[in-house]
C-alpha cells in the first residue's frame, strides 16, 4: 500500500504566513490539483491542513481574488476561476529591506490609498463596510501577535481598494502584500520611541477614522484620514531614519 501523500505545512519565515499559503494554493491551481471550477476546502479545513489563523486564510483567500484566481460565492464557498500567469508586475517583498525601502513604500501608497479610499466611500457595498469591520476587528483583537496583526492590517486596506470596483488598485495592493505594511519589516513603535501598547492604540484610532468616513460615504474625509494615516507612519519613520543617519 502506497503512503498517502501529505500536504507540507507553511514554513514560518519572515515572508507572511498569508503569502505563504497563497503560494501554496496557486500552485496547487497551477499545477492541476486544484482545477477551474473546484471548491476550495473550509476556512476551518485550511486552518487546520496549514496550521495558520482565519485571518491569515481570508487575507490570503482576498489576495487570490484579488488576482483573479477564485471567487467567493457567499453562502456556497470560493471557487477556482483560471490557472495564474506566471508573468506581473511585483515587488519582490525580500528587497523591502531598509528604513529607506520603507518610506519609498509609504510615499508610493500615500499617492494609491488616497485616492482608494475616496473612492471606497462612494462605492462600498455593505458588505465590503462589513469586511472592513472583520478586519479591523480582527486588528484589535490581535494586537499581542504580530504577524495576525499585520495579517488584518493588510486585509483593512485590501477591503478599502476592493471596494473601490477599479481592479487596478487591487491589482497593485495584492501585489506589493504585506511588505507594504512597515511592521513587516521593522520594529515602527521602537523606531518612533513609543510603547507598543500605545503605538497600536494610536493606528486604531487612526484606521476607525478612515472606516467612519467611509461608513458614511464621506469622500473627502476618507481621503484625508487616510493622508494623515499615511503620512504619520512616514513622518515617524523618517524622523527615525534622520536620527539614525546622525548616529551613523
């Protein structure tokens, strides 16, 4: 008797856990073992087969979306739509790597997110203002784990550029990931000389800003929370990035 062949849990690396399970998925889908039109398995199934959080598995199961790979029938499960192209624009998470690399990020999203969530306000579904509230919800409840935590970080403003209906800006933020989410790659509340308690607590109030505008289809106050998010997390950056250039 043959041994059943065993599907290889995610490895922890510094890559998202959500990347991860992405890059399984697609090449099973690529690969023939999962086929156009198959049902994905359970949230719960894909939890336990890869040993990661629902967060991670809707993050990742929002960026296949978001690449066209499967759709969400709601009430019925998520579907494979087409085998992916191997060819796309991207940025390598690995070369997000300095402080430097970091604030060119933020620039690049402060001019995309802007723009996002202005248009998010005017065309969200309420069920994508639901998602926006799972996500931060799951943000607050995740606080104490990094990597879920940026996990829903990511998902929050991947909700924001899927309900503008342009499939560019998601195009773009399923692209770029979780590197563009700074406590990827680096330790932001120390940076900035601030306790992590209070750091996050400061990015919920900021990211409740930008969920309230939207909720109430208020444009220009979504662009503008969303500015003075960005711009924040750049400003306490770059002044870290300034001090630690003084003492180099």
């Amino acid at each position: 008797m043959e041994n059943p062949i065993e599907t290889p849990r995610l490895p922890r690396k510094r890559r998202s856990l959500a990347q991860e399970l992405v890059t399984v998925l697609t090449e099973q889908i690529r690969d023939g073992l999962l086929k156009r039109g198959d049902k994905l398995p359970t949230e719960s199934a894909i939890m336990q087969e890869h040993g990661v959080s629902r967060t991670v598995v809707r993050e990742a199961i929002s960026r296949l979306q978001a690449a066209g790979q499967v759709e969400t029938r709601h009430g019925i499960g998520t579907f494979v739509l087409d085998t992916p192209s191997p060819s796309g624009f991207r940025i390598d998470p690995a070369t997000v790597v300095t402080l430097r690399d970091v604030l060119a990020i933020l620039e690049l999203r402060i001019s995309l997110e802007v723009e996002s969530a202005g248009l998010a306000a005017q065309r969200r579904s309420p069920e994508q203002l639901a998602a926006m509230r799972a996500a931060l919800d799951a943000l607050n409840d995740s606080v104490a784990h990094a990597s879920d935590a940026v996990a829903s970080d990511f998902a929050f403003h991947l909700e924001i550029a899927l309900s503008t209906g342009n499939r560019y800006f998601t195009d773009i933020m399923t692209h770029l990931g979780t590197s563009i989410i700074p406590r990827t790659r680096l330790n932001s509340a120390r940076l900035a000389h601030d306790d992590q308690q209070h750091y996050m607590n400061r990015l919920s109030r900021e990211h409740e800003e930008i969920y309230d505008a939207i909720a109430r289809q208020d444009s220009d106050a979504a662009r503008a929370a969303m500015r003075l998010h960005l711009t924040n997390s750049r400003e306490r950056l770059r002044q870290a990035h300034e001090e630690a250039q003084a003492q180099g």
